[in-house]
C-alpha cells in the first residue's frame, strides 16, 4: 500500500481511504462476526460521504514531507471511523432520529435502535485496534498519535463533549463548533503533521480554523440546501433548536465569518513548496461550483454544492 504513496496521496487518496477503511473492517471482522452487525457496520461506512478529514489527514502529512506513510494511512481510517460512529449516534432517536444519512436510509432505520448503537461502538473499538496495530511499531510517535484522537473525541472538549452540548439551553456557538466539529479536524492535521516530523501546532490551528469553517458551511446548508444534494433532510436543526450560526446570527453574517475562517487558515498554514496545491484542494473541498454574485450568493451556492457531510 505505501510504495506509490506520494503519488497516491495526491492524486487518488480516495481510493487508498477507501481501501484503509476496508482493511480496518477486515482486520476487526472474523466469519463470527454476526452477519446483521457486519451488515450494520458496512452501510455505516459505505459508501462515504466527502471523508474530508482523511483526506486532511494525508494532504498534511504529504506536505509536510511524509515519513510514516502507512501509520498516517491507518490515522486517517481511524478518524474516518471514528466520525462514522458519530454519524451513527448522532441519527439516533435519542438525539436527530433522521431518517436519511448521504441519500440511504440511516443505520437505525435499516437495523433497529439496539444494532445501531452496537455498531456505532464497534467503530469506535474498530478505529482505536487499526491504528494501534500500526502505531507498536514506532511507540513513541504512534502513543502520541493514539493519544491526539482520544482527545479528539473526549468528553473535555472532544466530540463527545460536543454532543452533550446539545442537550444544554445555551452554548456558546464557537465552543459548540470546536467540540462537535473541529476537534476531528484539528486530530486529522495534527496526526498528519506528526507522523512527517513536522511541528504539529500550526497544523493543529488549520484544523481548528477548518472545523468552525466546515460546520458553519454545514449550518448554511442546513438552512438553504435541498435534500437531493445533502443526502439528509434539511432544517433539522431548527426543528430540534441545535445550535446554528445560521439562526444565531444570520445568513449573511455566517457567510462573512466562513470567508473569514478561510481567509485565516491560508495565513495559519506553513511555508511549504506544497502549500499552493493545498489551499487549492481545500477550497475546491470547500467550495465546489461555486458562482452567483456577493458573498451571500456564493456561501449559498457552496452550501448547496458541498459534498455531505
């Protein structure tokens, strides 16, 4: 898998996540397994939906000169299966009970509650096996790596704390985005800055500043997408009162602080003979199609042209 990395990592990442994440399925999975939670497992992984921070996680580490490439393959499928599992609660009746997740019938709805739940922490068991496997061979970096995504999904200011949030009146917006979004984010740049030598703190920024910018463009889409586009029903957040920049401050206010947010993360991101091809990718991940007139009018068509969470 690492010989072609280079080239991989940039022209066709897709298919080597795609393959990561098949491996970690087949690694945790014995014919035992039962055949309804493998079932479950899969349709919660496949197909995916942009696996932006995967992506994030090998864009990092190749332009930082990568010098781990499979131990970075393995930390970019465990926080791909880490947000999976997130999906996968987060649709739960208990919290959203969506119905769709990336245009199919959520785990839920195909397998039941109990399944559902099963399956969401099997993946999280299934993320933290496949990277330690990796990470015994060099201890020190790979326990440091293991010990980003724990925090990353945490209940301090982690994903999990995030999600307690939504059972509170009143959160702050920012913190609410750094927990619930960011904290993946800022996980996959700093793995991908570790595991190639580099200094991990202005990479662990880019993702902080990416994971505001990503659930405010996710808020935006909540509020102006189409069901067709975002593979899952829109104005969930309003009808269960989440937290949303959208509704807090506006659509023209959300759209001045996405840009922004954009606008930082090209001056946070290091020198790097790569660093143009970077900020490409990244607003082309962003940003897909993007036209219409005024900052409103593009944040509206980047919204509706954004690849489902």
């Amino acid at each position: 898998m690492t010989s072609n990395h280079q080239a991989d990592v940039v022209g066709d990442s897709d298919k080597l996540i795609e393959q990561a994440l098949r491996a970690a399925m087949d690694t945790a999975l014995s014919p035992a397994a039962p055949a309804h939670l493998r079932g479950a497992l899969d349709a919660a992984v496949f197909p995916g939906g942009s696996r932006m921070r995967p992506k994030l996680c090998l864009k990092v580490s190749y332009v930082c000169g990568e010098k781990h490439p499979e131990l970075a393959t393995r930390a970019a499928a465990a926080i791909e299966l880490l947000h999976c599992a997130s999906l996968v609660h987060d649709d739960l009746p208990c919290f959203d009970n969506a119905a769709l997740r990336r245009g199919r019938p959520t785990v839920h709805r195909l397998f039941g509650e109990p399944i559902a739940v099963l399956a969401g922490d099997a993946l999280i068991v299934m993320a933290f096996k496949y990277l330690s496997l990796q990470a015994a061979l060099t201890p020190e970096l790979g326990g440091r790596m293991i010990e980003v995504v724990a925090e990353a999904v945490g209940p301090s200011h982690g994903l999990i704390a995030g999600q307690s949030m939504e059972a509170m009146t009143h959160v702050a917006i920012d913190r609410y985005h750094h927990y619930k979004t960011g904290s993946l984010f800022v996980a996959a740049a700093t793995c991908g800055a570790l595991v190639s030598g580099a200094d991990p703190a202005p990479w662990s920024k880019v993702g902080e500043l990416l994971g505001h910018a990503y659930q405010i463009a996710d808020d935006i889409a909540d509020t102006v997408g189409r069901v067709e586009v975002l593979g899952k029903l829109p104005a969930v957040d309003t009808q269960l009162n989440r937290p949303s920049i959208v509704r807090g401050q506006g659509l023209d206010s959300a759209a001045a602080r996405f840009y922004a947010y954009l606008e930082q993360i090209g001056d946070t991101i290091p020198a790097s003979p790569h660093k143009r091809s970077f900020v490409d990718w990244l607003n082309h991940s962003l940003c897909k199609g993007v036209a219409g007139p005024g900052k409103a009018g593009l944040i509206q068509q980047a919204a509706l042209d954004c690849a489902p969470l």
